[in-house]
C-alpha cells in the first residue's frame, strides 16, 4: 500500500466512531483495522443508552476505556480477564471479575452476579474450547436485541488453538444447521432456538437474541389476496428425477422385498442429482 493509499484509508477510519475512541484511549490496545466498521455496525444502535456492555480480555486497560467513550456514561462496562493484575482498573470504576472464560463454573457465579447483558464481546485467549464454553454459558442472560460478539474467530484456520475439527467456526456451522431446523417440515426437537440470527463478517461472529421470533411456530400461512391459479414452474418439467420418484412411489409395496433397494434408488438418484448440478463449481 503506497503512502497516499495509507492516508486515503486513515482518513477513512477516522470517520468511525469506534475508531475514535480507540484512539483517545489513555491505556495501550490492539485492534485490526477492519474491526471499526464492524464495531460500528453491529454496536452504534446501543451508544448513549443504559446497558450492560462486557468484554473478555481486558488486561492493559485501553479497550475499556474505549468502550466507556464509545457507548458513554449510561453504559455499565465490566471486564473480564484470566490476570489478577487486570483487578487494578476497578479503581477507575469498572467492574473485574478475573477468571477462566474455559470454566463453566464460573460463568455461572459471573451470570448471578452481574445479571442480563446486552453485549458480549469476546477478545479473550480465542481458543475453540474457551469461545464456545463463553458462548454456550452467555447465552441464556442476553438480553432480548442483544448478542453475543466472537472476535479473532480467523484462529479457527490456525493451528494452535484447539482441534481443527471442533474449532469455533465448525461450531458456528453448526448452529446455522440447527437455526435451520426450526422450519416446520424439520424435527424441531433438535433446533436452536437460543440464538435468532447470526451474522458473520471478517473475523467475527455475532449471535443475535430475539426470543420471540426464535420460539415462533413455522406454518405455511396465506394472505386473502386473489388468486391468478397460475401454474408453478417449479414443476413445470418431468425431469428424470421427478420420474424416478414416481416410480418408486408406484412400487413401493414392490421394492420392500427386493434386497438393497433403497440404497439402489439412493445412489441412482443422487448420481442423477449431482449430474444436473450446474453450482457445482461454486463449491471449493
């Protein structure tokens, strides 16, 4: 990046609010460039308002001074931290509570303790295990339109940090499945209902709360507008799939006495799915 390029980009950041904030802080912290705008995004609606606003890993003190100029003197900012030292920043009236983000046991003494929660940001040791204990044991005490915010979630392309097979981002797809679930043709015995929406941008992943549209009852519904009884075109062809589950449906009685069959029609069919598949190279 040339000179002007860097300039033109500080320029940019400066416009955040958050980034702002960052910079008036009078004690050390480290942020990536890309993370303002999303601050900014996914925080600006609860600025200068009355909420309990906790972050993980607080330990030089800058990013709660940040977040004391970011959401203003309504806001309720408490830190969380692995090091007793970090106990020193209650002096400035913020509340510490040291702990192991990887201890259920203590988020549950963290949860009586502090009550409801607006935000989580997580910031701390970005291992798997220690985001996904910290967002399974938060869960329950956001606050209806608030959310829990993973940060560092790239670790869960690094080694070091956990099995990459159970890492933080499997988990989160993991999740997506579930939220999936909910719909009503699914066994809605194994959705997520916790979590409303998650959103992803670089590095991070937010889960949103909204416990009323999560506990909603999926049900085809229809408005009293009139109908033009056109045809639906997703039908409209008889392809060789559609074809071949017609007549697995004619002979059903038939098949259940012919050994493999069901497998038989599964392989034929999926071959037959996956020639047709024009998106497959989409799929890296």
């Amino acid at each position: 990046m040339s000179q002007i390029e860097k300039k033109s980009f500080f320029n940019e950041l400066k416009k955040s609010p958050s980034f702002n904030s960052y910079l008036s802080s009078p004690y050390k912290s480290i942020k990536h460039s890309t993370y303002f705008h999303s601050y900014d995004h996914f925080f600006n609606q609860f600025r200068n308002k009355e909420i309990t606003f906790v972050e993980i890993g607080v330990l030089d003190g800058g990013s709660l001074f940040m977040w004391r100029d970011y959401f203003g003197s309504k806001a309720r900012v408490i830190g969380v931290d692995l090091n007793p030292e970090a106990n020193k920043w209650k002096a400035e009236g913020f509340e510490i509570f040291i702990g192991n983000q990887s201890d259920e046991n203590f988020w549950k003494k963290f949860s009586d303790k502090v009550g409801p929660i607006d935000i989580v940001l997580d910031d701390g040791g970005h291992t798997y295990e220690q985001q996904i204990i910290t967002t399974e044991c938060l869960l329950d005490t956001i606050k209806d339109g608030g959310m829990i915010l993973i940060e560092d979630t790239h670790t869960s392309y690094m080694d070091g940090f956990g099995p990459r097979k159970k890492s933080f981002i499997k988990y989160t797809k993991n999740l997506i499945d579930l939220i999936n679930m909910r719909f009503s043709i699914f066994n809605n015995k194994r959705s997520e209902k916790r979590i409303w929406s998650i959103e992803i941008v670089e590095s991070m992943v937010a889960f949103k709360i909204n416990r009323t549209a999560s506990n909603l009852i999926s049900e085809r519904t229809k408005n009293n507008g009139k109908s033009e009884s056109s045809e639906d075109y997703r039908h409209f062809s008889n392809t060789p799939i559609r074809e071949l589950q017609k007549f697995a449906a004619r002979n059903l009685n038939t098949f259940k006495y012919i050994p493999f069959a069901k497998l038989i029609f599964t392989f034929i069919k999926n071959r037959l799915i996956n020639r047709k598949f024009k998106a497959g190279k989409y799929f890296k």
